[in-house]
C-alpha cells in the first residue's frame, strides 16, 4: 500500500450529511501544501487556487472541483486524531526511506510544548512524538506519537525497537532507555546498541565504575575541538565486559567511558564568560568497535537533537505553533515530520535552503509523496 492508497483507506470521522470534499482530498491538500510553504488555514486556500490545474490534473478531478476553504482545513486538523497521519507517516516511510544494514539509527523523544493541558500539575498531558532517525542520513524512518497522560516514552520504544526487528542496525539512545527489556529486545531482533548509563540504573552505574576501576583500557581515542570560542577535548576509552560480569544486560560487550573537558561559554549574552568544565559519561554497548568508532557514534546520537529537534522548534517554530484548538498542534507536528525527511531527501544541508528549494515544487513533491506527478499519466482516484 503507498500513500495515496493508505490516505484513501482512512475512515471519514465526520458526520454524513454536509459532507463537501472527500478527506483524502483534504489530507493530500494538507500534505503537499504544507510541504511546499503553505502553513496554515488560509494559505492553504492559497495553495489550491495557485496550483489548481497541476492539482486538477494530479488527482483526475473534474475541472468543475471546488477545493475546501480555510474553515474545513481548520475543522479537519482540529478534530483528526493524530495517530492518523502518525500511521501514515510510517506507511510512507517504509516505502521511501531505506534502511541499510549497519546504520546508525538514534532513538528519542520530543514533546510538544503546544499541545500542553493541565497546566504543571500531576493531571498535566501533552503529546509526545518519539522518532527513530538516521545518524547518517538526517531522516526520521518511524516515529510513533503518545500521549503523556496514558502511555509512557519506555513503552513506545519498546514498541519501535521492534519495527527495527531484523535489520541489523545499531540503535543509540540515552539513559532513560538503558531498560533490561529493551535492551534484551535489541539483541533478540538481531541488532546492536550503545546506550548510556547513568544513575536510573544505579546498580548498572555502580558496577560500571567498579569494572572501569579493576581493568584495563582496551583502546582509547583523543580528540582536541576548538569551536566558537570554545575548546574540548574527548578522551573516550573502551572497557572490556567479561559475559559474567553483566548477566542481565543482554549481549554486553563492552563499557566506554568520555571525558570531556576545556572550557565553554556560561551566563547570557550581555555577561558571557569562559569557564572551565569537565565531565565523565558512561555507555554500554554491544558492539566490538575501537575507541574512535564508539567516539564518532556517540557524538552521533545528538544529531537527532541538533538536526531534528531543535530545527522543528527553531525553524519551524513547533513548539509556539499559533495553529492551535484540539489536535492541531500534533497534526502540524505530524506534517512537519514529513517535511523534514523530504528535506534531507532533497540532499541540501541545511533546512532552510531545502525549504526555498521546494517550496512550490508540487510536481516534485507529488513524486515524492504519492509516486507519480501532474506531468506524468494521473493515477485514477475513486471517489
């Protein structure tokens, strides 16, 4: 099934009667407007007189077609769940997204400021989308969306560890997730992980410290950075673990440890001073890599922080999304999530030149999307 396929099959929530445009109209609209710069009700409307005719032609409609207004796009990203276009992300991702053996692949969560009720209270709720993206190549493969109120992050994961059943790939994530079960998950599905380790899992952080302090150093790897003022040095070093040594730790292999230290920037703007640092961090991992290896991986793993989280906040503005009123914050963030991995599709470095690259592009990102574009034979759709 495509994503055409899987948007058609979606059950219409909304009463019969008054019933103007098909929802998978509606969802595509949605999809490729916001994809190519229209965020938003109104520019949405925009879109469709902009490219009546490519749309026309795309989807086979009658040239007679009224396309919805700016209060049906409101009524339909308010009131879809958002576990929807959560499906049908993944649907369209398994299709267009490959996954090669050996990849790194970083797992993590990231709430939705906006989508925040209850205030900071026990009863307080927000939705949460926990990704799985690419080390190497910026995209999110799977993602799943929760609920803070009735599941938790831990849960999801397991629940994504297992999508990445048999694919043989290496799965990085922070200490939240260093779970016995998870990590048992990892190794039973055929691949390998590098988690962190810190004091949720005291017994582990403690025998951790022990193990580091009675053997040797297996390998080590020293890097100097110096960055925007600022200098680090990393000294990673790999520990051997004996199979006894962690019997409840699935396929633990080895333990490593980071060093940092130099000096970085402390206080605002205005009063900023170098002061000096320095910190140790200790990871478990199932692989036998050298030092440089475990090093570059490590470091790897906060691309999901740098090149997924914090461009949905900063340059898409997620977190203060304006659109708001039922499930409208989740739906963008949802759409947004397409936008990304069709960015780093595109091959451009950085979110903002791919955003002027396609922003307007629909037979290009009709391609992408749907596999097939206006210029081409249009795919019939049974209304």
């Amino acid at each position: 099934m495509n994503l055409i396929e899987a948007i058609k099959a979606v059950p219409d929530h909304r009463h019969p009667r008054g019933i103007r445009h098909p929802l998978w109209l509606i969802l595509t609209i949605i999809l490729l407007g916001g994809c190519t710069g229209y965020w938003g009700y109104k520019p949405l409307v925009e879109f469709t007189k902009n490219h009546r005719e490519p749309l026309l032609k795309l989807f086979d409609l009658p040239a007679d077609t009224r396309f919805p207004s700016d209060s049906t796009f409101r009524n339909i990203i308010q009131s879809l769940d958002f576990e929807i276009l959560a499906v049908l992300f993944n649907i369209w991702s398994k299709q267009e997204l490959p996954i090669t053996i050996g990849e790194l692949m970083a797992i993590d969560g990231k709430s939705i400021k906006s989508t925040r009720v209850g205030g900071n209270d026990s009863y307080q709720n927000f939705v949460s989308i926990v990704s799985v993206y690419s080390h190497q190549q910026g995209w999110v493969v799977r993602h799943q969306a929760l609920e803070n109120k009735y599941q938790s992050e831990i849960e999801v994961v397991e629940a994504l560890v297992k999508e990445l059943w048999n694919m043989k790939v290496i799965i990085t994530m922070d200490a939240l997730h260093c779970q016995k079960k998870t990590i048992q998950s990892i190794i039973d599905g055929n691949n390998d992980y590098i988690v962190t380790i810190k004091k949720n899992q005291l017994t582990l952080f403690k025998t951790a410290q022990q193990l580091v302090s009675s053997v040797s150093v297996s390998d080590e790897h020293l890097e100097y950075e110096s960055l925007h003022g600022r200098t680090t040095t990393r000294l990673t070093q790999v520990y051997e673990v004996l199979p006894q040594s962690l019997p409840d730790w699935a396929g633990a292999k080895n333990i490593i440890v980071v060093t940092r230290s130099g000096t970085r920037w402390s206080g605002k703007k205005s009063h900023r001073q170098l002061i000096e640092f320095q910190e140790e961090h200790y990871y478990l991992s199932s692989l036998d890599w050298s030092a440089s290896q475990f090093s570059d991986a490590i470091r790897g793993h906060w691309l999901i922080e740098n090149r997924l989280h914090w461009v949905k906040d900063v340059t898409l503005n997620e977190d203060n999304c304006i659109h708001r009123g039922g499930n409208a914050p989740a739906n963008w963030a949802m759409v947004r999530q397409f936008l990304v991995s069709l960015a780093r599709m595109s091959g451009s470095y950085t979110l903002p030149q791919a955003l002027r690259l396609m922003a307007n592009q629909i037979d290009k990102l009709s391609e992408l999307l749907f596999g097939f574009s206006s210029s081409e034979k249009p795919v019939k759709l049974v209304t």
